[in-house]
C-alpha cells in the first residue's frame, strides 16, 4: 500500500486535497507529525466527504483517534483549524 500527503503538517486553518475512492475500494486517511506519537498534541481535524450540496463531517480525527477507514464510492477530504499545538498533517494510503 501506497502512502500520500494530503495535508502538509501545521496548526493554522487548512484544507486537503480530495481523496477520491472508487466504489468497492477502501482507503486509510489518518493523520502525522515529524514528532514522538505520545510527545505530540494537538487539537481534532475533521473528515469530511463531499456531497453535491456541500461538505458532511463524518468523522473526527484526534489524538485518540489517529486514522480511520473510509469506503468508497466518494471523494473525502480532511480539514484543520487554527489550534495551539503541534503541526499535524494528514495522509491517505491505498
């Protein structure tokens, strides 16, 4: 399985590029740091999919909850707000 970053690490307010997943696929969008996993804190990052009437937060990503697995068909994205703490990013691997 392949790993790619879909949001670069930060703590300001910012938006992934879409994950698109074909229908019967699967996909894990999670999120990272370049620190220790139990040193780093930060606040959530929600997991959105995009509908044609605008984004639904499906999720939450947090320090508790580092990744979770979507299922396709649909184009999903993750989305970060300004916070005090460590740069997080986030991934996808298919």
């Amino acid at each position: 399985m392949a790993q790619t970053i879909i949001l670069a690490p930060g703590n300001t307010a910012a938006l992934s590029t879409d994950v698109v997943v074909e229908a019967g696929k699967v996909a894990t969008i999670g999120v990272y740091s370049d620190l220790y996993v139990d040193d780093a804190k930060f606040n959530s990052i929600s997991l959105l999919m995009v509908t044609p009437g605008g984004d639904n937060k499906i999720d939450v990503l947090s320090n508790t909850k580092r990744a979770v697995i979507v299922t396709g068909p649909g184009t999903f994205r993750v989305q970060r707000q300004d916070y005090q703490g460590d740069a997080f990013g986030a991934f996808v691997e298919v």
